[in-house]
C-alpha cells in the first residue's frame, strides 16, 4: 500500500476514469476518455505529470459524465422494447457507480430489484393470460371446423367462442407491448431519480 | 464543500441553460477545441475541467454543435463548431438575458 498522497498522474486518472465507465455504451465512454486525452494533451500535461487540482477526484468528473448519459436515455422515449433495456441498464449502472456507503446501497439495490421482479411478474401474467387466450381461441375455432358430428348451432356456438377467444389473446398482446415498453421508460426514470437522490446525499 | 479560485469570489451561481449560452456565444467567433474553448470559458466564469463536456454532449444532441477533427501534431484535435440551430439558440439566449438583466436591474437600482 501506498500514501495516500500519492500523485493523479495523467495516466493513472485516464486508467481510474476507464473503470469507473467501463459498463456504459462503448461508443460514450471513448468519447469521454478522448475528450479528456485531448484536453490534457493540450494542456501540456504528460502522462506522468499530475493532472489539475480539479480532475483529481475521477469519482466526480465520472458521476459528471454519467449523470448525462442517464438524462440522455430518459430524455428519449424509448422506441423499441431493447432500447428500453438498455436505458434501464445505464440507470440500473449509475446508481452503483454513485459512491453512497455499502450497507445503504445493497438495502436499495434489494428493493430496486424486488419492484423490478414485480413489474416483471405483472407483466409476465399478463402475456401468459393473453398466450392462454388465443391458444384455447384456436384450438376451440379448430376443433369447431373439424366437428363434423356436431348439430348446426353447436358449431357455430363453438366457432364463435374460438373466434372470441382468438380475439382476446390478439388484443391482449396488442396491450401489453405498449405496456412493456411504458413500464422500462417507467422504471429507468425512478432509476433517474434514485441516482440523483443517491447523489444529493452523498 | 465548493472551492474558489485564488480570491476571485464568483457571487452568482451559474445555471446550465446560462453555461450553454456562454459556450454557443464563444464558438459563435470561431471553432475551438476543448482545451481553448474551456480556457476561454473559464476566463469569465468558474467553472471546474469537468462540467463542460457534458455541456459540450448535451449541446451536441440538441444539434446546436457538431465537431469535426483537425489533424495536429501526429493526432487529432476535435473541433467544435456552432450549427445554424446553435445560433439561433443563442439569440434566444440573447434575448432572455436583456430581458432578465433589465428587470434585475431595474429591481436592484430601486433603492437609489
């Protein structure tokens, strides 16, 4: 172990920085670790040479870049289901970069991870729900067609229950895709806000 | 705790949508690469190395700035350059601060 003085040289405050992003979106974190190259490069610092007073914190010119990649995410609504992960995901990753004390951060983390299970679990059901709904839908229609036995109305009663049924399963899935998609938006936004909780308090 | 500079108190805090005016008001004169253009930042206001890349990426994404790369050296420099939507932002910007700057004005030169 070394001092705690020890130097933020140039090259130990691009190695830290390159950590501390190393989870978010490869094409943000080179840009980042560019502008920041360039900027000291400029600036006639080498790579031993100590960087300036203010860049000796990482842990703050990090949470500076983070803080827009998350606003950047959820300032744009999410277009497609993966799009939505992954804003989840860099909400989900700027909360433990965010330096808050252990013990707090795994009491969130838990309870982060026990509403996104259940926002899960809702949504799940309800694929399955509309999943259970068309199958019956059209094995009900199916088997209506292959009656060859049945007296008139009983086909046609049974035809019209698969036909029903086949109905509600499509509109079911129909809704839950808006559903999927709203609940990511939802769910990296309270993200947002936790992080930036986070942040305040620390 | 927040530092100073070396005695130059800096009174009045400097909110994001005033950062991004004073940034698209010096590449209004020319394109500058980031270590210029944050000197020339902090020439006038007190800003830390890092608040202004996220400025510089937030203004990007609205496309009030593009950048370009300039060979220099045996590397590259990368540009920043005012689009035709940064100068309009920026007269707007403009046009706020007259505005705010009269009445705050006005306000504090009641007494006299």
């Amino acid at each position: 172990m070394r001092g705690i003085d020890e130097k933020m040289t140039r090259e130990k405050f691009m190695c830290e920085l390159e950590k501390k992003l190393k989870r978010f979106p490869k094409e943000d974190v080179a840009d980042a670790l560019e502008f920041y190259n360039e900027y000291l490069e400029d600036a006639g610092i080498g790579m031993k040479d100590e960087v300036p007073q203010e860049m000796e914190s990482v842990d703050k010119v990090a949470s500076q870049i983070i803080a827009e990649l998350v606003d950047k995410v959820s300032s744009d609504k999410p277009t497609s289901v993966k799009k939505g992960l992954s804003g989840v995901t860099i909400a989900l990753l700027s909360i433990f970069a965010a330096p808050i004390a252990l013990p707090l951060l795994i009491c969130v983390a838990a309870l982060i991870f026990a509403v996104v299970i259940l926002i899960a679990s809702l949504l799940l059901t309800g694929l399955c729900i509309s999943a259970g709904a068309l199958i019956s839908g059209i094995v009900f229609t199916v088997s209506s067609l292959l009656t060859v036995a049945g007296t008139g109305t009983g086909i046609f009663f049974s035809l019209g229950m698969g036909l029903i049924f086949t109905g509600i399963g499509i509109l079911g899935f129909m809704g839950m895709i808006p559903l999927i998609e709203w609940s990511c938006f939802g769910v990296t936004n309270l993200f947002k806000n936790i992080s930036g909780k986070i942040k305040k308090r620390a | 705790m927040k530092k100073r500079k070396e005695g130059e108190a800096v009174v009045f805090n400097l909110g994001a949508p005033l950062l991004d005016a004073c940034v698209l008001a010096v590449l209004s004169k020319e394109d500058l690469y980031g270590y210029v253009l944050t000197q020339n930042i902090q020439k006038v206001v007190d800003i830390s190395e890092s608040t202004l890349y996220p400025v510089l990426r937030r203004l990007q994404k609205e496309e009030c700035l593009v950048t370009y790369d300039k060979p220099y050296m045996g590397r590259n420099r990368r540009y920043y350059q005012i689009t035709e939507q940064g100068s309009k932002k920026l007269d707007e910007y403009k046009q706020e601060w007259s505005q705010y700057k009269k009445s705050i004005d006005s306000l504090l030169d009641e007494g006299d």
